[in-house]
C-alpha cells in the first residue's frame, strides 16, 4: 500500500492528466475507505489543484497548470532552436548528460546530434524516441510511473536509477524563474526528479526562454544560486543580469 504522501502525489498526477478523478475509483485502486479518498481530495482543493464535486473532483483550472506537451512543443520555437544551439557550443563529444522532459531539452538533444558519443539519461520518452537512432550514444532511460500528460517517467524508480549516476551535466528547464523565489515548476512529481539530476551533475544547466523571466511556479525547484549556468534567448534586464552574477550564475544570451 502506498503512503499518504505518494498517494496523493498519483491521485494529483491522475487529475492533471486526466482532469477529474472519482472517489469510488480511487478507493478500489488503492484499497482505502472513500473516506480517505475524500480527505486527499480536500488536500487537492487546499492546495489549488482541483475542485471537489459530488462524487470525485476536476482539475482546477490556474495558470500554475502546464499547457499540453504538443501545445509547448510548438510554442516560441525560435527561441527554443536558438538556445538549443548555445546548449550545442559547450557539450563536446563523450560528455555525459541528464535531461529532463521539458520540450526545451527535446530541442537540445537535437541540436546535439551531431556528436558520435554521448551518454544521454532521461525520463522523457520523447527524448528517448528522438536519440533512439543515434549510434555511439549511450542512451539510459529511467524508468518509472508513466504521466502521460507530459510523457515522462516519475517516481522512487525514476529517483533511484538518477541516483546511481554521475554526469557531468544535468540540462533542465522550469516553469518559471524569479529573481526572489528561484526556480519552480508545476508538481512535485517532476521537481523530484529534477532535483536529483541537480545533485548527479557537476554541472547544472538551464534553459529558459525569455518567457519563464519572472514567473512563479507550484513547487520550487531551488535558488538560483544552484545552478551553474542559464542559457536564454533573449537578453534579460540589468536587474536580472546584476542577480544572476551576484548568485555566480554564468549567463549565456545574445550579446554576451
């Protein structure tokens, strides 16, 4: 039987990807009174995920929820080839790279394709299907819970493989970066995992078009300070250039 913590972790995971849950399905899957399920279901409405109905609960829905990953695929696509391309300038060939499910990442990967070899270890299986026709590469999944709403794998099994490695890069992205709250993202299921990649790393790269300046996430991720190198498309503010040197993070933008 799961914990209170992992249940509920899967019972938000499930309202995300699929925008309502019911109690009387919940309680059968996880072999807990409705009574339970309705508590974690009153957790999911304190916390501004969902809204209970009669019966179950819907996805609430708030900009802290990510677009479909289609959606961000296809969105600000040159700024996303061109940070790509910045990402390109300092991998060489036979480093080592753990790389999350951002669609961010899905066009760093691509514009890494030229290198013969590469160990690649991510839990996007858009990633893993991009990289799967790369001879020389080493390509490690991580396995894990499949959330479908991002296509990427999660949870203790996911943790566990990131664990057991060490790179030299960890290349991620974030829902948002704030010159007062750091980095977040949009669940907990998906900062875990980031979070280990950050501590396998020697090195933490992220990428973030103009668009995450100054925008807040659900659960945060870290302080900037935790990161060793910000690669975007666009060159930030003097504000954001002066907080970025004074967290002795390496900004890497036009102009620079």
């Amino acid at each position: 039987m799961l914990l209170l913590a992992e249940r509920r972790q899967v019972i938000m995971d499930r309202v995300r990807a699929t925008s309502r849950v019911v109690v009387g399905e919940l309680s059968t899957e996880f072999g807990v009174s409705e009574e339970t399920i309705r508590r974690d279901l009153e957790w999911l409405e304190q916390e501004g995920i969902a809204v209970r109905t009669y019966g179950g609960a819907v996805l609430k829905q708030n900009d802290q929820t990510p677009p479909p990953y289609a959606t961000r695929k296809n969105t600000n696509v040159e700024g996303k080839v061109a940070i790509a391309r910045r990402l390109a300038g300092i991998v060489q060939n036979g480093d080592s790279l753990m790389v999350d499910e951002s669609s961010t990442a899905l066009f760093a990967v691509r514009a890494v394709r030229h290198l013969k070899e590469l160990t690649l270890i991510t839990n996007s299986l858009n990633i893993l299907q991009e990289a799967s026709s790369q001879e020389g590469w080493n390509i490690i999944s991580t396995g894990g819970r499949l959330r479908p709403d991002i296509m990427a794998l999660v949870g203790p099994r996911a943790l566990d493989t990131i664990a057991s490695y060490h790179v030299r890069y960890a290349v991620l992205s974030a829902r948002g970066v704030n010159t007062q709250l750091g980095i977040a993202d949009s669940s907990d299921s998906v900062v875990q995992v980031k979070r280990a990649m950050m501590a396998a790393a020697d090195h933490t790269v992220l990428l973030a078009d103009h668009r995450k300046f100054d925008r807040s996430g659900f659960v945060s991720l870290g302080r900037l300070e935790e990161i060793d190198r910000l690669i975007t498309d666009r060159t930030p503010s003097e504000e954001w250039r002066q907080r970025l040197n004074d967290s002795k993070v390496q900004l890497d933008c036009p102009g620079e």
